[in-house]
C-alpha cells in the first residue's frame, strides 16, 4: 500500500480540505493506496469504495495488462489508466494539485506512486489467483491438517497415559507415596482427583489453543480468505502484545508489593517471636500479664497484614479498573450488613481478654453453662462441659453475662476452690455431733486440701428444723464436680453408721411412726 508520508502528515497541522484519516482503497483485502481528498461533491467513503470496485474490475480483465498502466495529463489532472491502439483510453485514477497537497507531494510524486502501487497489486492479484497458486495452497492446507491431525492424536494418547498414570497413583513415572514424606494439605484421593481437574483443563485448553493457531495459518493459503486470517492473526498478536505490554507494565507494581508484603512477613515474624518470649516468661513487662501475649500477638498480627495490604494495593496491576472498584463497593456493603454483630463480638472478646475474666484451660460457668474453656476467640467462647459437649457462646453474651471462675483463686492467689453443701435436721439432734459428722465427712473427701480446714456453719435456725453447711476446700478445680458428689456419699455414710436420718421433722410428721429409713 502507498501510504505517502502518513506518519509526517499526522505529525503536522491539519491541511485544510484533506481528511485526517485517510481513506483506504484495497484490492481483495489488500490495501493499495490512501486517499485524503475526494472529487469535488463526493465523499471520502463513497469515492474509496467505488474506486475499490473499479479496481477489482481491471484485476479480473486479464485483457488489460499491469505493463500497459501509464500516466498521461490532461490539466488539471494526472491521469492513471490504459492507452491501447485502436481504443479509447481507460481512466483509473485522477489525481490533481489539492490531493497531492494533502500529502505534502507534487501531482507528478503522486500520481507516479500511485502508478506503481496499482501495477504491483494487479500483477499480485493475479499471481494469487492462479491455478499454480491455488494448488500450492491446498497442497500446504493438506499438508499442516495432517500434522494437526497427528498431532491431536499424540496428545490425546498423552493425555490417556496420564489419566491412567494418575489412576494408580503416579506421575510421570513418580509414586505418590514419595510425598508422604512431603506435608499435603490434602489426602490421596483429593490429590487424585484435584490431578485429573488440571489435567483435562490443560488437555483441552492446549487443544483450543493450537485449532485457533491452525484456522488463521489455513486462511491464509487461499486468496479469498487471507483478509480474514490477517484479521484474525492481527488478533492474536494483539492479545499477546496486549499480554506482554500488561506484565511488562505490572513488574514494577508487582515488585512493590513482593517488597511490601516481604516486610509485612517479617514484622510478622518479629512480633510473633517477641510476644512467644512474653508468654513463656522469657520477657516481662510491669502490668502486662503472660495470658496477654497470645491474643495480643494475634492482634498485632492483624493489624500488621491489614497495614501490609493497604499500603500494597495501589501497586496491584489494575486496582484501579471498574472491577476491583465493584468488588470493594460489594465487601463494603457486606461488611456494613455485618459489622454491628461482628464488631459487637470483637469489641466483648477484647474486653473479655484484657479484664482476664478466664483464659483457656479455665473452669469457669458463664450463663448456666459449666465447663472447661477450650477457645477464647474475638467472636466467642467455647467450653467443653463435663459431657464432651462443646458450646459456643457469643462473647456479646459473656460479657453481659455473670462468668464463674472455679480455676481464678488457685492460680492467682494460691488458694483452694471452696465446695459447700447443705443439710436440714431437727432440733432433737444434737448440733455438736452434726458438725463432727459433717467435719469428718469432708475430711475423707478426696482432692480436699490440707491448706485450709473445713467448717460448719448453722445457716438457719427454721420452725421444725436446722439447716446446716459444711465447707471444704479442694487443690484441683477441674474434679469440683466429683469432689462435691464424693462429700454427698461421705455424708450419707456418716450419718447413717449413726443413725441419723437426712430429714427434717415436717417430712417425719407427715409420714408417721415409720422406721428410719439410713442406708446401709
């Protein structure tokens, strides 16, 4: 294609009349010459398309030959066309003084070019539409559909080895028990399956890939087809150019954010060593209590990841596209939707932690649930009950909730759990010996500490009868529950080898002169 000083003219200011976007006459789907001035009372689109049709005209008459194209004037015009003996003269073009302007050029630079161009496109058209030609064309067509078609039959034999490979448990020839030694997140069976996912997804991906790279290749051989493959090559290499520009525009941002998120890692690192050394007491700071590290080292941690991939998503290639911005308006409105529960949850799960209400491995009772804590999260608080039952509270319950902690006085200030428990007799029995029972029913009590003595105290002085409770103390808070059982059977034990019945005179009234019912 003639394209006379495109670049030079684009560059300079607009000449008035010319078309800063030229027209473009092509022959077959090959471009032969530019235009930027039509005829007078034409417009620049119509008189492109109909010199394209005279164009291809000519390029069908093998009567009119590429040699016998000259250029002859007739003021104002140069004129491009055919001179035969006996024939009136063929005109294909005119070009006059205001086009040639348009182009910085003389009518004679102009219209010689053009003169050249067109002999060169015929002669062209011509070759490409010989029988010579199209035989070559189909010869190299059966030629790479072959090797396609091979090809395709190579790699689907491939693709059923790997199958097979991957069914009894291997890999290009590699057991899967070699990665035993190896730690997988995921077991045998998933890896299989995971393994085969991959492998039918490149399987037809390198499929589509090549049929998309032959369709172009085939279009190409045949002349009314090779605009299209020049349409559709023209695709591909926009899409790998357009690929190659994107990760070459993205090193640098990608480079940032490795930078960034590297530093992020090791203050992770750094902080996560420093508060491990705060909870094993290899470090101490006045009023910062050990059970603090580990929640406070999580925090942190947070903190510094949230801090980490602010300051590394500007770097990100294409935060700034509609896409990133419609996925950060969708986790804001969900964030929005749950964040009065959740922060709700946190805020309680702070406090619940640095008031040091209980900490993991506590017996606490919290809302009418007693048990061991085996998690103290920020959004709740699980506690295993003496049933293996594992409840979930929300840390916005606990904190507005009254929280036990049997496990707090043994651990803080070195002092047993109390257990109490209470009996009602009447007046007749004499209280000396009721409290002699009851002392000596908890000292038998396993897990009852020597650090403090048990006592009884005569809590209510009733109409027909006396209540009394006994007190003891125990070093393990974990067997509260078992050491008040055991004091229970001590107690009936003891007042049954004295003949003492546990109930009260209004009970005894109501059922008459009944023999004492103690257990044996």
């Amino acid at each position: 294609m003639v394209q006379v000083q495109a670049a030079e003219v684009l560059e300079k200011p607009a000449i008035p009349g010319c078309s800063p976007d030229p027209q473009v006459i092509a022959l077959a789907g090959e471009p032969v010459l530019e235009v930027r001035r039509p005829p007078a009372g034409e417009s620049l689109r119509a008189y492109g398309e109909r010199q394209e049709e005279a164009l291809l005209e000519i390029a069908k008459d093998y009567a009119l030959q590429p040699s016998r194209l000259q250029r002859w004037e007739d003021e104002p015009f140069s004129i491009i066309g055919f001179k035969q003996p006996g024939l009136e003269p063929r005109a294909v073009i005119a070009v006059d003084d205001k086009q040639a302007r348009c182009f910085e050029l003389s009518r004679e630079e102009l219209s010689g070019r053009y003169l050249t161009a067109l002999q060169l496109a015929i002669r062209q058209y011509r070759v490409n539409h010989s029988l010579t030609s199209w035989l070559k064309a189909t010869a190299l067509a059966a030629l790479f559909l072959g090797l396609y078609l091979g090809w395709i039959r190579l790699q689907s034999a491939a693709n059923r080895q790997l199958r097979a490979q991957v069914d009894r448990g291997a890999m290009f020839g590699v057991p899967f028990r070699r990665l035993k030694r190896f730690p997988l997140p995921i077991g045998a069976e998933r890896l299989k399956a995971l393994l085969q996912q991959i492998r039918q997804v490149v399987h037809w991906s390198l499929l589509a890939l090549v049929t998309y790279l032959l369709v172009p290749l085939l279009l190409a051989f045949f002349p009314p087809t090779m605009a299209m493959s020049k349409g559709l090559r023209g695709q591909i290499l926009q899409f790998i150019g357009g690929v190659l520009d994107g990760v070459v525009e993205a090193i640098p941002g990608l480079v940032s954010v490795g930078l960034i998120l590297g530093i992020t890692f090791v203050l992770v690192r750094l902080s996560g060593a420093w508060f491990r050394a705060l909870d094993q007491g290899r470090i101490a700071i006045p009023g910062f209590y050990q059970e603090w590290a580990k929640p406070t080292a999580r925090i942190v941690s947070i903190l510094l990841v949230l801090a980490g991939c602010a300051a590394a998503f500007p770097y990100i290639p294409g935060s700034g596209t509609r896409v990133f911005q419609g996925a950060g308006l969708f986790l804001g409105v969900l964030a929005a939707l749950g964040s009065s529960a959740i922060a709700n949850n946190v805020i309680s799960g702070l406090m619940l932690i640095y008031t040091r209400a209980f900490r993991e491995g506590d017996r606490v009772e919290i809302n009418g649930v007693t048990g061991v804590v085996q998690e103290r999260a920020l959004l709740v608080t699980r506690i295993q009950t003496p049933r293996n039952e594992l409840v979930s509270i929300p840390n916005a319950t606990v904190i507005g909730a009254s929280v036990v902690n049997f496990s707090f006085s043994q651990r803080e200030i070195k002092q047993p759990i109390a257990i109490a428990t209470s009996v009602t007799l009447g007046y007749e029995v004499p209280w000396r010996t009721i409290h002699a029972l009851m002392l000596q029913s908890a000292r038998e009590t396993t897990g009852v500490s020597d650090l403090q003595e048990p006592y009884v105290l005569q809590t209510a002085l009733n109409d027909f009868h006396v209540s009394y409770e006994v007190t003891a103390f125990v070093s393990d808070p974990s067997r509260y529950r078992e050491s008040l059982s055991e004091l229970h059977g001590r107690l009936q034990d003891r007042f049954a080898e004295a003949g003492i019945e546990i109930l009260s005179p209004a009970v005894q009234s109501l059922r008459g002169s009944v023999a004492v019912n103690a257990p044996a």
